[in-house]
C-alpha cells in the first residue's frame, strides 16, 4: 500500500560536492550542497581530499537539510544514498552515513545509481503546470565523467544507446580551459568567454565513431596542437582571442553532441528529448537543445540550473520511484566506482 506522503532523505557524495536533500514525494523540500574549493589550486579533484571534506562536511549539511524542509527524523521514511559511480573515498563517507541512519532510525536504505538520477531529475515537481518527459524518451547525458545517449522507457528503465568510447565532454571542456591557462573548474568560463566571440572563427577536427558513440580524445588533442602552433607564431595570441576561441572551440563540441543526436531522433522516431548532467548547465548547450524542438518538430527538455550539476535532490526522486517499486537496499550494499545505468 502507497503511503500518502513519503518523505525521503537523500545523500550525494560521489565526487567533491557533499549534497543533501529531503523530498516528501516528487517535491523537493531542500537541497544543500557544500562545494568544495580546495581542489581548484590542482586543477582537478583530489580525491584523498575530497573524501577528507565529505567528512567534515556531512553533518552540518544533513541538519541543514532537515531543518530547511522542516521534517524530523521520525518523519522519514526512507533514507537514499548515491553508490556509484564517483569516488570510492568519497562514495563510502556518504553511503556509511546512509547506513548508520538507516539501521538507527529502523527505515529502508535505498541505494541510487548517480546516472540515473541526472535523468530523473526532469521528474522533480516544481509547479502545477509543470510538463514532465512522456516515456519513451531520449536523454543526452553529458558530464566530466559521461557522455551517453540513454532510451528511456520508464522511472526505472534505462538502455544506453551510444556513449563515449575514450574522454567525456566535459573532460574535453575542461581540459581545454587548463590548456588556456584558465583556472578549475574551466568548462563555465569557456561558456562565459564564448558569449563574446566568434563561433565560427577557428575550426577544430572531427572524430568519426560509428554508430552513436562519441570520441572526444582526439578533439582534444587537436586542440592541444592548434594552440601550440599559434603560439609559437604569436605569444600574445590565446590573450588576443580568447573569447573566439572559447566561442569556436565550444561550438565545435555542441555540434559533436547533436550530430548523433539528431541521427537518433531520425532513426527511432522519439520526439521526447532531455539532456542532463552538469554540462546540460552550458548555455549554448540549451540554447541549441532548445532550437531543435523547431528544426526537429520535437519536445525538449531542460534542467533547472540546480539540478544540472551533482545534487542530492535527484538521487532523491531517483529514489522515490524505487520506493514506490519496493527496490530496496539492505546494509551489506557497497559502493562502486564504476556502474552501468
């Protein structure tokens, strides 16, 4: 039997932001992420360190949580954990935190798979006119760590389509931003500096993969050499184009995503198209996914801004149709870095 309001609490800590959210049903009551700063000076996510401010992070963050939805601990009725993929330090501080909640307060532990609760984050309620992906659906699924096109044909159904063979996009984004000497995390201020510059003012290589898999390694390094021969000809020459280059370089990526895209809109006849995961944040990104709906005669959906990046409210929608389905998690789960939706 359904309970009528089933109030969630829900854990994220797969990589370097400590997120946690409470939902009574499809509705999102809080959502409080702590980011973390300490790893912009290495360019990248250290993961001993990530793990390190997880734990210092985690309880401040959980009374927040509460305190923001206005629900006590005895209001719950399940508690949800990210297990993979992500960090394995990181991933054990959220999911041991999970367990010790769980067996104390005597309700079930759900264990969500990070992937999926990108894409379900299109279900989370934020107002009555609110239009949701009817199924099936395509989802772009684009990230630091993922590059994928998923069918999806229910809450809980996920077949994944075409994916990365090497880097993800936002690899590829962010890389790039470190080649130009900008600061991490480097993807948003390529999409600031893009805005304004000419998209169409240098040209980068193309990856050829069949079918629709994607392959970023080679753009990249493409990218790589383009800068080092204009530099050798000119040392001013990043300074001098910064936003054109940011612009182009962008804009080449996009086009990369949406070729397959497009390819397989045509092929299946879908008309439901979602992206999500942090670089579903790009502008540029969502302006073009949004051009589509009138070039393709499609239905697209967009992400609020929140629900882009890494956040414990999608692992708690995620983890409300499970408890719905009575997919259950018992104490002995354990984390994975890597997971297949």
């Amino acid at each position: 039997m359904q309970i009528l309001n089933t109030y969630i609490l829900a854990i994220e800590s797969s990589c370097d932001d400590t997120s946690c959210a409470v939902l009574c049903n499809n509705v999102v009551l809080s959502n409080i992420t702590a980011n973390q700063k300490i790893h912009e000076k290495y360019g990248g996510v250290v993961p001993e360190l990530a793990s390190r401010d997880h734990q210092k992070n985690i309880v401040l963050v959980v009374q927040e949580a509460l305190q923001v939805a206005d629900v006590k601990f005895e209001q719950l009725n399940a508690i949800a954990v990210t297990i993979g993929p992500g960090l394995m330090g990181s991933l054990l501080v959220g999911l041991s935190f999970a367990k010790s909640m769980s067996l104390s307060l005597n309700i079930p532990l759900i264990g969500v798979n990070h992937m999926q609760g990108h894409v379900l984050a299109h279900f989370i309620k934020d107002n009555k006119s609110q239009e949701f992906p009817k199924f099936p659906f395509l989802c772009l699924t684009v990230s630091g760590g993922h590059t994928q096109l998923i069918k999806v044909s229910d809450y809980l159904g996920f077949e994944i389509l075409g994916s990365t063979i090497d880097d993800a996009v936002g690899e590829a984004f962010d890389k790039a931003a470190k080649i130009l000497g900008l600061p991490y995390p480097g993807g948003p201020l390529i999409d600031k500096f893009a805005k304004e510059g000419d998209s169409m003012k240098f040209k980068f290589s193309e990856s050829h993969v069949n079918g629709y898999d994607y392959s970023f390694s080679g753009i990249k390094t493409s990218f790589l050499y383009f800068i080092q021969n204009n530099l050798q000809k000119n040392e001013n020459f990043v300074k001098e184009n910064l936003n054109d280059i940011c612009a182009s370089y962008q804009n080449h990526l996009i086009q990369v995503l949406l070729k397959n895209v497009k390819k397989l809109i045509h092929d299946t006849g879908i008309k439901q198209l979602a992206i999500a995961g942090g670089v579903s944040a790009n502008s540029e990104l969502r302006k073009q996914i949004k051009n589509l709906e009138e070039e393709l005669t499609i239905q697209t959906f967009i992400p609020k801004f929140e629900y882009c990046t890494d956040n414990a409210a999608m692992i708690g929608i995620t983890a409300y149709y499970k408890f719905l389905n009575n997919e259950l998690s018992d104490l002995g789960v354990i984390p994975l870095t890597r997971m297949s939706i």
